[in-house]
C-alpha cells in the first residue's frame, strides 16, 4: 500500500491488539461471562460443563482457546522490546 510503512502497520497491529484485550476486559467485568455462562466468547458454541468446572472462569472453547495461543505465539515472533516488527 502505498503511503504506508512498516512502523504504521506496527502502530496499527499493536492498536488492534489493544482493543481487543480491552474488549474482551470489559466484558469479563460486565460479567458476561462467568463461569455460570456456557458460551464461547469467540464462535458462541456451548463450553463443555467439564471445562468450565475444570477452569474457573472460562470464556474461550478449546478450539477458540488453541487459535488464540497459535496467534500469540505467531505475533510474539515479532515482537522485540515491545515493539512489533513484522
């Protein structure tokens, strides 16, 4: 894209990334989701009871909950010192 440079993508990326832990913050503590709720935050499939006795306060699946540590793991490739580099 022209106009664009890598540190803008960075900006842009980490924004993003801002916004959607504040979001998902936000919705743990409107109390969304407690352990009372059967629902992944993600894809809004049932969570099995076994999971969300075994883990207190679950909102992600399992399925939800790999895709977002595989994610985690791809962007902490690229993160030196806090700063991403793609």
């Amino acid at each position: 894209m022209a106009g664009y440079s890598s540190e803008d993508f960075a900006i842009e990326a980490n924004l993003n990334l801002n916004a959607d832990a504040l979001t998902l913050h936000q919705q743990r503590q409107e109390g969304k989701n407690t352990n009372q709720s059967i629902k992944c935050l993600d894809c809004g499939e049932t969570i099995p009871e076994g999971r969300r006795k075994a883990i207190p306060n679950v909102d992600l699946c399992a399925s939800c909950q790999e895709i977002e540590e595989q994610r985690d793991k791809k962007y902490a490739k690229h993160v030196v010192r806090d700063h991403y580099v793609p």
